[in-house]
C-alpha cells in the first residue's frame, strides 16, 4: 500500500484539454494580446481553443511560436516555437530577395 501512495504522489498533476473557465470570467482579448507582448511575442492570431485562448505570433528572432493560455490568469499553460525563422523571400525587403531562375541576385547592401 505504500508503493502506491508513493507512486500518486510522484506523479505529476496532468492539465485536462479544457481550461474549464466560465467565458463570463474570461479577461479581454486586448489583455491578451498586451501579455503576449510582455512576453516578447508579435501577435498574428486571437483564438479560443478548448476553453484557453491560443496566440499565434512571432519572437524577435522571428521564429514562429503558439502560446495557449488560461483564459482567466493569463497564465501561459504550453508554448510550441516553429522550427526556424521566417525565410520566404516575399518577406525580406528589396535588396536581400533571391533572383529568380536566369537572373543576376541584386547587390547586396553593405
């Protein structure tokens, strides 16, 4: 019997997939948003998902990243970051964009 109350103590408490907060407690979207800036997050996206809101945004190192968050403590519950930084050349200004096939690269700007 021992074994067994070490075992439950051992385990750690497992979130459920819903953050279980009535909307009517929820804090604003623009909270929100002003958090996940705080946290060094440019913001792309608002969504609710199983009861926490879902940020999807950007770091300053332009990795891509989704951050889930309680709805009432804005309290992060789980981060995912993208595999590497943004790299499409349609996003890069001007001078750094790849030629197309059969075409000189523009300089490059020093």
């Amino acid at each position: 019997m021992l074994g067994g109350v070490c075992l439950a103590a051992g385990t750690p408490a497992m979130a459920g997939d819903h953050c279980d907060r009535p909307m009517r407690d929820w804090r604003p979207r623009q909270a929100v948003e002003e958090r996940a800036r705080e946290l060094g997050v440019e913001v792309n996206r608002i969504r609710t998902d199983d009861g926490c809101y879902r940020i999807y945004g950007r770091t300053a190192d332009g990795r891509s990243v989704e951050i889930e968050m309680d709805p009432l403590t804005l309290n992060v519950l789980e981060t995912e970051f993208g595999d590497r930084a943004r790299r499409r050349d349609h996003d890069r200004p001007e001078p750094y964009r790849t030629a197309p096939p059969g075409r000189p690269a523009a300089p490059a700007i020093r």
